[in-house]
C-alpha cells in the first residue's frame, strides 16, 4: 500500500527555507544539514536508558556561496567575534521552512547559536566550474519549535 491520499497537500519542499540571523544581511545558503534535537540520557545499572532531562547541544552545517561578498564578510565578522568570545558571539536565529503556496511555515528557533568552523572549499585545476562555496559549522544550545 502506497502514501498516495495519506500525505496533505502543501507539503514542505527541502529546497524553500531560510535561515535567519537578526543583525545580520539575508543570508543564502545551497545546503543545510539536518538539525537533530537529542535528547542526554543515561544508562541505569541494569543497562535500561533513561533521560537525562535535558537535550544535547545541536550542531549542523551549511554551505554558503564563496561569492556572495557581502554575506561572506558577515559570517567572517561573526566567526572573528566567536573566536574573541565577544559577548555578541552568541545569537537568537530561526529557520523557517515554508510549503509550495507559502501557507504553511515550520519554524524552528536556534537558541545561542554561532559558527564554530569554516571550511574553505576544495580547488581542482580539472574541475568543470562547479560553484565554490564555503562550508559553516553551527553550534547552538537548543533547536525548539514555534
């Protein structure tokens, strides 16, 4: 038996999302990984796990175009301030996804997140011309749904 009929209609495509950080331009990225929300847990004596209480920090990637100047010096400017520790390092972000018609939005809000590595792209005089694109590295402390 098929999902055809099960799924609603509207559904939200993997390609319509944005990731927004206040303070900071729209930024364009091709690729975001998946976000997983885990919870800590614990393995009692007799081996049977337990929660903890308390979800695991998130971590994820996405790749941003290496010749979007303007975005790429934002995220180089809030790299600078992760590695300086300034107090601003830390931020509120959301990603909204949203459905074909627009209707429907899934927002998850990204709590103290901030670039913790970036990764300059690999170069090959051979290459065809692919795009270059550099890969972040985000850390947060939470993933919660709105």
């Amino acid at each position: 038996m098929g999902i055809k009929g099960k799924i609603e209609d509207d559904h939200i495509p993997v390609n319509k999302y944005e990731l927004i950080v206040p303070g900071l331009p729209p930024l364009i990225f091709t690729a975001v990984s998946a976000i997983e929300d885990e919870l800590d847990t614990v393995e009692m004596p007799d081996r049977s796990p337990r929660s903890g209480g308390v979800t695991k920090p998130v971590e994820f990637t996405a790749v941003q175009p290496a010749h979007h100047t303007i975005e790429v010096l934002a995220m180089e400017a809030w790299f600078l301030e992760s590695e300086t520790m300034l107090p601003t390092y830390r931020k509120a972000a959301s990603l909204v996804m949203s459905s074909g018609s627009g209707n429907t939005l899934k927002t998850t809000s990204l709590i103290n997140i901030f670039p913790s590595k970036k990764a300059l792209p690999d170069l090959d005089m051979g290459n065809e011309g692919d795009m270059a694109a550099i890969t972040w590295t985000f850390k947060a402390d939470s993933a919660l749904p709105l």
